[in-house]
C-alpha cells in the first residue's frame, strides 16, 4: 500500500508519537509512506533521522503528492481540514480528542469529506457518532506504546505527574492535592526516562480521548491515579489496572494517599497494567490495527 500521511503539530504530544511509531511500523512491513509534516516540528526531526520519507507541509505539496498514494491519513484538525481541501486520494482521518464536533455547515462539510475515521477509543467514536457519523465509517484503533524490557516501579521512587501548560491537564489540582496528601510530586517532561523509577504517575485530566501518558505509565508497571473522564475509563479499572479519582483535590488526594500506603495492592496494579498494555496497547497492536483499517477502506 502507499500511504501519505499529514500532521501539523509543532511540537512532540502523544498524536505525534503515534504518527512517527506507525510510520516505522509500516515501512518495515513493506508499506510506502511519505510524511508530510512542518519543518521545524520534533515529528519531521524525529522522521528524518529514521530515514523515513518526509517533507514540509503545505497545500500545494499536497495537492500534488496525493495523486500518486491509495490514501491519505490525516493525523490532527488542521491537516484534515488540508486534506478535505486538496488530497486527490481518498481521505482517512484520526479523531483523538473528545469534545463535540461542531455543528456548522463547515464542520459538516469537513467531517464529511472522509472516506473513514480512525477512533482511538471508544468514548471518540461515540462523540463522531453523536455528530452524525454512520458506525460503518468509523473503527476504533486503540493507542500503542513501548514496552520497556523491566517495570519501572519502585517504592522508594518518585510521584511523579505529567509536565504540560496545557490548563486542562490539572497541574494546580495535582499541586494542591499533593499539599493535602503531604507528598512532593515530580513534573516529568521525559516520561519514558522518568518512569524507569517512579512509586506512581498521577493523571488528572478535564477531558481525554484514551490518555497515552497513562498507558506509558501501566506499560513502565507504575501504577496510575487517574481522572475518571472520557477514555482514561477504559484502560485504567480502580483497584485492578490503577486508580480512579474525580478532580477534586481533596478526592484526589484521598487516592494517592490509598496508593501509597498500600504497597501490595500497587504490586498487583503494577503487574497487571503491564499484562494489559502488553495484550491490548502495544505498538504492534496499534500498526496491524491500523493496516486492517486501511485494508478495509481500500477493499470498498
């Protein structure tokens, strides 16, 4: 298959680390791919360094690349909204994000223009459902991450949270709940090197279309206090693959409080998580998932 795939970020979130995880993924199951991407962004760095093919974004590179791929995927709004402009291929498109599509005649426009639309969890495609979409136009492909070679979970490490400006991620309520608790926590801005010792990864979220930054943490066997939202509810189960909390502070620090002090209960936590991640989100899982998907519109 020949693919051409867009995104627009500027910097390296966790619909980037998909994007560039899937493109090795298909290169080295013998797939063609071109990544068109911003020059300046970590993704079109990272890509290149691989040897992957790549080159910078834009409407007219667009325009004139599509015609020689079986299909475009479009990773992020921005170039969905390129590609329902400009791709002269059919349009595939990935929804991470949780929020209701917008009812204008122009989102309706755009949303229309898709052959499919990839899901990252079931909560996503319930919101593309509720904009309209027929079920037969939208597939669920979970979320993939590493996994490392030995759990990271220590009782002596750190507590550690995730470090983003983002105002819906919940630093100050994270803060707050950790001077309740009476425990410091550590903003980590390299998770993957972080999570090699940690005692537990706090997740607070308003909303989350599944929550990568968790399955990183359940795949490193650190045990997760996580918001009870959108898909963070289908791969952290309290008591069993981590533990749930609403966003309150003093509701979240009840929970951290529980974590820390029963060391047995994270020691299956940690266990389990992993044998999760392992049988239902590994990056293996999410390239042939998504290979399957692209069979399917293609066969049509």
């Amino acid at each position: 298959m020949r693919i051409l795939h867009l995104d627009s970020g500027a910097g390296m979130r966790g619909g980037q680390w998909q994007v560039y995880h899937l493109l090795r993924g298909l290169a080295r199951a013998g797939h063609s791919v071109l990544l068109l991407a911003p020059p300046s962004s970590p993704l079109f760095e990272k890509a290149a360094a691989k040897g992957l093919p790549v080159e910078p974004l834009s409407w007219s590179r667009l325009l004139a690349r599509s015609a020689r791929f079986d299909l475009v995927h479009a990773h992020d709004a921005r170039s969905h909204t390129l590609a329902a402009l400009f791709s002269r291929a059919p349009l595939l498109v990935s929804r991470r994000v949780a929020f209701p599509v917008k009812g204008t005649w122009a989102s309706r426009w755009k949303y229309g223009r898709p052959v499919h639309y990839i899901a990252i969890s079931e909560t996503v495609k319930e919101c593309l459902r509720a904009a309209g979409l027929p079920e037969t136009r939208i597939s669920v492909v979970f979320d993939g991450v590493e996994l490392p070679d030995t759990p990271g979970f220590s009782e002596h490490g750190p507590i550690l949270t995730l470090a983003s400006e983002d105002p819906g991620k919940g630093a100050a309520l994270v803060q707050e709940a950790a001077r309740l608790a009476g425990v410091a926590v550590k903003p980590s801005s390299d998770l993957p090197r972080d999570l090699r010792n940690a005692r537990l990864f706090v997740y607070v979220s308003e909303q989350e279309g599944l929550g990568s930054a968790a399955l990183l943490a359940m795949a490193a066997g650190v045990p997760v206090v996580a918001s009870a939202v959108g898909g963070l509810r289908e791969i952290v189960i309290d008591g069993f693959t981590g533990f749930v909390t609403e966003n309150r502070p003093e509701c979240i620090a009840a929970v951290m409080k529980r974590a820390l002090t029963d060391v047995e209960a994270c020691r299956n936590i940690s266990r389990l998580a992993r044998r999760q991640v392992e049988e239902k989100f590994s990056l293996e899982a999410m390239v042939m998932g998504t290979l399957s998907v692209y069979e399917k519109v293609l066969s049509c």
